[in-house]
C-alpha cells in the first residue's frame, strides 16, 4: 500500500462521521490500495496492517472504495463488524513481535478502547470489543520455536 499526506476522497463524509475537530483526533484513512494521513501521525506496522484489512474489504480498488465506504457511513453494525476485522489484524501484527503475555493484553485492552469509543459512537461494550479482537488470538506467546526439532535449534 502506499502512505500519502493528503485528505482522503471521503474526507467531507468522514470529518462529520468520526467528530474528528471536535474529537481532536488524528487518524488516517484508507480508500482503494491507499493510506491517506492528512495529518501526518506517525504510521506504525500494526496500523499498517489495520488499514490493510481495509484494503482488502475494499477489493483494493477504487470503484469498491467508494461503496465500501457509503456503507461503513450508513451502516453502524457493517462498521462495527468491518473494524472489527480491522483490529483484529492490528493485534495480530502487535503479537509478531510482542510476545510478553501482559504487554499483549495491555495492546489488547488498548484497541478494545477505540473499537468501543467515541470515534466509532461508543456502539459496543469494552467487553464485547476485547471478544471481537482477541478471541482465538492466543495471549501466550507463540509456540512456533518449540516446533523447532531438537536438531536444528
Ligand atoms: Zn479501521
């Protein structure tokens, strides 16, 4: 994906959408096979794998784009459910490379706070939001290097 520091083609409908003056918030957005960061935070991995998800939702293309987001405007549950997907991928990208089990569930906790806060309308509970993300995403660390045979370690 490629990051540019420019407002997305969407920027009207999601300016009042995500209260982002009123917010104060910085976020970026992803439209097609692009990351817009208007206001140029600093884009890390697990955001970048967040906003791949979204890419993906959209079919990487521009046409899907524009009713991805129509719909993500007009549909609180497909947003939800979109972001849901979103965040999962970020938390999985987080627990790449962290691999302590209570820094995970820190990050865990932390993305369960904006997929249930007043960016989305505060529309599900922390709880319900800790379910979307972390379900089946072992908090353990992985044990892909216990598969190692003895031999090759
Ligand atoms: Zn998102």
């Amino acid at each position: 994906m490629k990051i540019i520091i420019a407002k997305p083609p969407i920027w009207d409908e999601a300016n009042k959408l995500f209260r982002l003056k009123e917010l104060g918030l910085g976020v970026i957005f992803t439209y097609g096979d692009t990351i817009y960061n208007p206001f140029n935070i600093p884009v890390t991995r697990d955001l970048v794998a967040h906003e791949e998800k979204h890419a993906e939702q959209q079919q990487h293309d521009e046409t899907c784009a524009g009713l991805w987001w129509k719909r993500y405007v007009e549909d609180p549950a497909f947003r939800i459910e979109q972001e849901a997907q979103a965040y999962r991928a970020q938390f999985k990208c987080i627990c790449k490379t962290v691999k302590d089990r209570n820094n995970r569930a820190r990050n865990l906790h932390m993305l369960a706070s904006q997929l249930s806060g007043p960016i989305y309308g505060n529309s599900v509970t922390h709880t319900a939001a800790l379910q979307m993300i972390g379900s089946g995403v072992t908090l353990e660390p992985d044990q892909a290097r216990k598969e190692v045979p003895n031999a090759l370690q």
